[in-house]
C-alpha cells in the first residue's frame, strides 16, 4: 500500500483500488476535501443519475463506493494515467 496527499485529500493506493478521504489536519482543507469527493461523485455518475459526458474524451477510473457525505470515496486503480493528468512543457 501506498499513501499520496494532494492538497486536500489523502490517498491509499491498493493493487486493484484506491481509498480517497478528505484531510483532517485543517479544517479549510477538510471542507474542500469533501467538497471534492462530492464533485466527483456527481461528475461520475455514483449518484445513480445520467450526465452526458464522453467517455472516451475523459476516461475515468470506476467508482466502486461513494458516500453521500464526502468522507470516503474508493476508486477502482486506473492501469495509466489520464491524458488530462500528463503535464507538458
């Protein structure tokens, strides 16, 4: 297992899955930590409802689980990178 932080969640990082969970050392972080949960849950369809987005634009790790309340999120472990992810010089 691995554990990566960004700036305002932590990460697990399992062989096949990842735990997402918001920052609990400063409140402004924690916020947005679930804030960011949320959105995700709702871009990706976790909410059970229909968005139109193209899948083959933005290819997306499955959602496996998704609280309501933004506290815990587990993805399925994407095998490359995103081409939204690749920074280019």
């Amino acid at each position: 297992m691995q554990i990566k932080t960004g700036s305002s969640r932590v990460v697990f990082i399992f062989k096949n899955f990842v735990i997402k969970i918001p920052k609990f050392w400063r409140l402004s972080r924690f916020a947005l930590g679930i804030v960011e949960n949320l959105t995700e849950r709702y871009w990706y369809c976790a909410d059970n409802t229909v968005k139109t987005m193209d899948i083959n634009k933005y290819p997306l790790a499955p959602i496996l689980y998704a609280s309501s309340n933004g506290l815990i999120m587990v993805m399925q472990r994407a095998t490359h990178p995103s081409p939204l992810a690749i920074v280019r010089d």
